[in-house]
C-alpha cells in the first residue's frame, strides 16, 4: 500500500491509541488491502488518518475507484462492525453496507456514502423532518430485531433497565461533584417513574444510535438519506434518539422548530393505539432521558486513550447527566 497520508489527531495531539503501535498499524492495513484485492481493487494508497480516543480512520483510494474507510473501534463500540453489517441485511438502503467487517476486532470497511448531511445544498429544518421520518421508519422495522441486536453485543439500555444503568453511571463517573451527584441520586424516584410512564404505551424499545447530528448522515438523494456511525448506539426507547438531533436543531434553527421535527418523527409511530398526546408525551419523556446513553458512550474509548483522559471523559457524561436536571420537559 502506497502511504500519501497526514494524520489528523484534533484537539487529541497526545493521546496514545493502537495507532501507535507499528505492529498493529501494519495488521490493519494489510487487512484492508486483502478486502480490497478480493474485490479487485489495485493501487490501493493511504490518503489520510484520523486518530480519535474512540475510533481510528483511514481513508484510502484504489485506482479508478471512489475513497473507501477502514474503521477500528474501540472495545466499548467494537459491536458497531457487527452491527452495521446486520443493519445493511435488515434495512438495506438507509445504512452504510460495508465491503468487509471482522467483527471480533472492531474493524470496517465502508465505501464512499456521498454528500454529508451538513453539506448538502439546500439542507434545513425540511429535510431534517425528511430524515427523522426516514430514521423512525427504520427504527420501527428494528423492533422486532431487539433480541439479535442484543447478541451482537449492543449495550443494554432498555427501558426495563435505564435506571440500573442510570446508577452506574453516576456511581462510575468520578468528575461529578458532590452536589450534582447527590442531585441525580435524588432525581432516581422521577427517573423511574417516567420510565414506567413510557413501558405504558407500549412502544417497544428498538436500536437508538444516540449520535444522529448532521454529521451522521449522508444525503445522497433529494429526500434520501443513509445513517453511520453506529459506535454509540444502545438498544432503548427509541424516542431517545430524539436528544441529540432535536438539541442540535435547536441550536441551528431556534427552539420553535422542535415541534415540527418532534412530529415528523412520531408520524412512523402512529397506528400502535397511542393518542398523538400520548406521543408526543413520551417524546418529551425519552428526549430527556436520552441523556443517559449519550453519558454512557464516553467511556467507549480506546482503554489506552482513557487513561490519559479519565477527566476528558468524565467531563463529557458529567455535561449530559446535568440536561437531566436542567431539562424542564418533565
């Protein structure tokens, strides 16, 4: 393999990852080269490295073919290859199909998926309510698939359990401070009561990626888009995966464009015998608590990346878990 890469670390310029090691380094690659060669792929060249504490990325040309990435996951997120490569079998044509996966190591091999989200010409709240539309169509096909997910070694996040993990992560987060700690531990009453609220409408809990912003998703046809980036996800009420996409919106476009995207997502949902009410109830319920999952996914780092990061990381859940407490929805 040809090697014209730089390496982009970003605000991460001294974090050990396996990318430092050579032996390693080697293996990957030559992985790639040999999943490449079996599909007739030559020239195969490294153009660049992204080197995360939660994921290493290699981009890579092969003469008279469109870039590809090889991906290697963490421990914590290893199920991700296995996972994207089930999803391309289940709903084919909304996720990424690899062109080769060891799901033992964590690693993938993904082709060029076109135009990012955020990129897209003409990008905005519309076609933000085009793609939670076409997000919730997926997770509402995923529900009957909860079980097998599971297998693949997804976290557990299901609405039965938030609570448990709900208590470890406040127990294992060591930079929340006296008061936020006890602050959430006196919330747990509450916590526990919305979750028995949602089990009570009955949607079944489903594959929540629990990192859709506009940087996970391509858009390679008007009104069409293909979801990535599995690393975070948890099985759980799939209205969790509100949180991040509805923040994120309201960021960008104000807070008077939530309901519109809030109701473009629950228009999949309707038909199961929950009033529009209710629905929309139980948006505002797992919005909230899909804090819990975004807290839980900064420990999935590289185990060589945490230890020079225990702050880094600690820091992030201690963000999320405090939008449990600010967050008036509920």
């Amino acid at each position: 393999m040809r090697d014209e890469a730089s390496v982009d670390r970003g605000a991460y310029p001294d974090v050990v990852t396996p990318w430092d090691d050579p032996d390693w380094r080697a293996d990957t690659l030559a992985w790639a080269e040999r999943g490449l060669a079996a599909r007739g792929w030559t020239g195969v060249r490294r153009v660049a490295v992204r080197v995360r504490p939660w994921s290493v990325l290699v981009r890579m040309s092969a003469d008279g073919r469109s870039d590809v990435w090889f991906k290697a996951n963490p421990p914590g997120s290893a199920f991700e290859a296995g996972l994207t490569e089930a999803l391309a079998r289940w709903v084919p044509g909304h996720v990424l199909e690899p062109l080769a996966v060891d799901a033992e190591r964590g690693w993938s091999l993904f082709p060029h998926g076109g135009t990012l989200f955020r990129d897209a010409s003409g990008a905005g709240v519309r076609t933000w309510e085009q793609a939670l539309r076409q997000y919730a169509t997926v997770q509402r096909a995923l529900c009957s698939r909860v079980e097998e997910i599971d297998r693949l070694g997804v976290p557990d996040a299901r609405t039965a359990v938030l609570p448990d993990v709900f208590d470890r992560v406040v127990a294992e987060n060591a930079a929340l401070d006296a008061g936020t700690r006890a602050a959430l531990r006196a919330l747990r009453p509450r916590l526990v009561g919305w979750c028995g609220e949602l089990a009570a409408l009955g949607i079944p809990d489903s594959l929540d990626h629990a990192d859709l912003h506009d940087g996970q998703l391509f858009a390679p046809a008007p009104g069409r888009f293909t979801f990535f980036d599995w690393g975070d996800a948890a099985v759980s009420h799939p209205f969790c995966s509100l949180f991040v996409p509805l923040n994120s919106a309201g960021e960008r476009y104000g807070q008077e464009v939530l309901p519109r995207l809030r109701d473009a997502y629950l228009d999949a949902w309707t038909g199961r015998g929950a009033t529009a009410a209710e629905l929309r109830r139980a948006a505002v319920l797992a919005r909230r608590l899909g804090a819990i999952g975004r807290a839980c996914s900064w420990s999935r780092l590289f185990p060589t990346a945490l230890r020079g990061l225990t702050d880094v990381a600690g820091a992030g859940g201690v963000r999320e878990l405090r939008q449990l407490l600010s967050d008036p929805g509920a």
